[in-house]
C-alpha cells in the first residue's frame, strides 16, 4: 500500500470517529377501550293461555320464552328484564305483568324477578325471558296478544 493510500484511509478513520451523531425517533402507540354491553333479539317467546284464560304466560303448556344474546366486554354491567305495563295488540284492561329471566353463558342464573338486576361476567350470555299476563277479573277475550318486555343492559 503506498502511503497516499494509508494517509487516505487513516483520513477517512479519523473523519468517522469525530462525525458521529446520535439519531433520535419516536415509536407512537395508542389503543382506546370501548367496554360495552350488547344486546340482539333473538327468537320472539309464545304466550298461551292456562286453563281458566285468566293468565296469558310463557310458562304454562305451550308457551315459549324470549331469547336476548348479550356480550359484555368488561365488569360492571347489569341486565334486567322490565315487564310491560299493557300489550302492544290486545286488551289490557284489568291486566297485570310480571316477567322474569334466567341467564347462561358467562354468567348463570335462574328465575329472577324481571326488574331485579344481575351483574355480568364479561363474554356471551343468553337471556331467557319469560312473561305472564295476568287478569285480574274476567277473562281474556278471543283473540291475538302481543306485549313487549324491555331486556335493559346497563
């Protein structure tokens, strides 16, 4: 090697050394939390009268509860199920409503009041839903019923 060229790289090595810079850059994260409670209809529930037809119930020969799915994304959420104060089709005179439900999935429970709550697990459940028109005197009169119970998460 000739020294033009050992006096070049010696250059270059000595440049290197003394040209060095820290770099900095920012790696950015975000993220957001969305906890929720989401409720789809499922199958409508079926009322039958009893014997006497002086009950209209889900829960008697024939009848047929309402199905909710819920998903729950995080603690803290209730359901409950608030029974109707008429029908939305038919008459309501002298008529009085109860519902109640029952859970499966993350959380299990069975038979509770309609308007009683009940705290969740996170993850799926099904909500049974049933109901009972009662007449208070008299009976119900031929004809179609239809009433609505509000599955409420919150």
């Amino acid at each position: 090697m000739n020294k033009f060229s050992i006096a070049l790289a010696a250059a270059a090595l000595i440049g290197t050394v003394g040209a060095a810079h820290a770099v900095d850059s920012n790696a950015k994260f975000g993220g957001s939390v969305n906890n929720s409670c989401s409720l789809a209809a499922g199958t409508d529930g079926v009322l039958m009268p009893n014997i006497d037809s002086d009950v209209l119930s889900s829960k008697v020969t024939g009848g047929v509860n309402a199905t909710v799915a819920a998903l729950v994304t995080a603690r803290g959420f209730t359901v409950r199920a608030l029974a109707p104060i008429a029908f939305t089709l038919g008459d309501s005179t002298n008529v009085t409503f109860a519902s109640n439900y029952s859970l499966t999935g993350s959380t299990t429970a069975s038979n509770v009041a309609g308007a009683t709550a009940t705290t969740l697990n996170r993850g799926a459940h099904q909500v049974l839903v049933d109901l009972v028109a009662t007449k208070s005197t008299g009976v119900f009169a031929n004809g179609t019923y239809q009433a609505e119970v509000t599955v409420r998460c919150e």
